[in-house]
C-alpha cells in the first residue's frame, strides 16, 4: 500500500520540485505549478457521491499532459485512479493509495511532473 509520504519521495527526486502547502494539503510543484498534491473530499464532493460510497484512504490529485492521457489512465488503472466531477474538464487524476502499485504511482508522478515542468528541465531529465 502506497503513502503519501511515498509519492512525496517520489516527487522530490525529481528535479527542481519544491513541497508546500496550498489548502492546508501537501503539494509538489515544479516551476511554480502544482503536479501532485493531497485531496482530501470536500462536503461538496461527499454530496455528489450520493449513495455511492467514495473510494477510502488517502488521496492524491496528479496533472497528466491534457485530456487524452487522463482518459487513457482512467481506463488502464480504474482500481486506482479515478476521477470526480470537480474534475470534469481539468487534466489531473485522482489517485487512491490504497490500491495503486508502487511502479503505477512512479508513473503518474513522474508524468505529472513531465506535464507541468518547463521544456527545457524536460528535455535535460529525458536525456540524462
């Protein structure tokens, strides 16, 4: 099982990210632009699940590239990552820890941080 304390090693190995906080959770940033950050459920989510039961345990939001790769990881994780409402037209991710693989965690991270970095830190990340 996957913590935070997990994705934030991640995020923090890669290059130039610094950890804050913004709404009172845990971000990463690159750049100035947050790629991965804690998300708990608001009142308002917990209302838009209905009778549905919301995925449990800690939460992670992650950005991917743009609207394609968000469904392209919806549909090849649908375990682990999956996506609410307030999302509906943004390029992020959520990310139950509890049931996300250490390698599939990387992945988003790493890729999180690809879609906010600036190109010039991409192309020197990729061709070390």
């Amino acid at each position: 099982m996957a913590t935070v304390d997990d994705a934030a090693e991640l995020a923090l190995a890669l290059p130039e990210v610094t950890e804050s906080e913004r709404h009172g959770n845990r971000t990463w940033f690159v750049a100035r632009k947050a790629f991965v950050w804690e998300r708990p459920f608001s009142q308002a989510d917990l209302r838009r699940f209905g009778e549905q039961t919301p995925p449990d345990g800690p939460i992670l939001a992650v950005r991917v590239a743009d609207l394609g790769d968000k469904e392209a990881v919806l549909a090849a994780q649908p375990e682990a990552f999956f996506t609410i409402s307030h999302f509906d037209g943004y390029s992020a991710v959520l990310i139950q820890l509890r049931k996300v693989s250490a390698p599939a965690l990387r992945e988003a991270v790493t890729d999180g941080w690809l879609a906010c970095a600036p190109p010039a830190l991409v192309s020197q990340f990729l061709n070390r």
